[in-house]
C-alpha cells in the first residue's frame, strides 16, 4: 500500500485560557502522517447517519496507537478539519500494519497552539 494521498495532522483538543477564564480551545500537534484514501462504504456511511454522525472520508496511515477518537485530523493540502470518529487498527493486502480513521464533519474550527 503506498500512502501517497497528501499529509495529516493528528492534533490534540487542549485548553489555552488561563485559569478563571472561560475555555478557550486549541489544537496541539501530535504526529504528521502521510496517508491514503479508503472507500467509504454504505453500510459505514448508512450506520453513522442513524446517530447523527456525518462521515466525511475514511483514510489508512501507518500503524499508530496514540490516536484517540477525541483528536482532530487536518488534511494540510486544504486545511481541513476533520473529528476522529472510528478507529480500527488492522493489515492492507500485503500484511503492512495500518490504522484506519474514519473521519467525521464538524461545524467548529480550532485555532492551533501558539
């Protein structure tokens, strides 16, 4: 499997406001990963919609387990943010250790940590 789609971003919510102020959320980089698309099947597509959640794309990285369906994926060709909704580690068709990420619209953008 070649990851040749583009870069992500694998960001962490934190908090930035100082204590007694109201939160003030921001994005914390945790890794950069080249990736490639994966086809967004219906039955996938069709059980998200049944709890509200709007799948937007399904994508495969190299293998990591530091990634928690509270982070944000930002897809650097377009700045995209995107909701870690389902991940699933698993092998590609050549045994290669990967993770997929099911990736979820959000209406909110983050501002990143400064």
């Amino acid at each position: 499997m070649t990851f040749d789609d583009g870069i992500i971003g694998i960001y962490e919510r934190i908090n930035t406001a100082g204590k007694g102020e109201l939160p003030k959320p921001a994005l914390r980089l945790k890794s950069r990963h080249y990736f490639s698309y994966e086809v967004l099947g219906y039955n996938r597509y069709y059980e998200a919609k049944k709890i509200q959640d709007e799948i937007s794309d399904v994508i495969d990285i190299e293998r990591n387990r530091n990634i928690s369906n509270q982070d944000i994926v930002v897809i650097e060709d377009d700045d995209s943010q995107y909701q870690v909704s389902m991940i699933q580690h698993a092998f590609d068709e050549d045994g290669l250790k990967i993770t997929r990420i099911t990736l979820s619209h959000i209406n909110e953008q983050f501002n990143f940590e400064t």
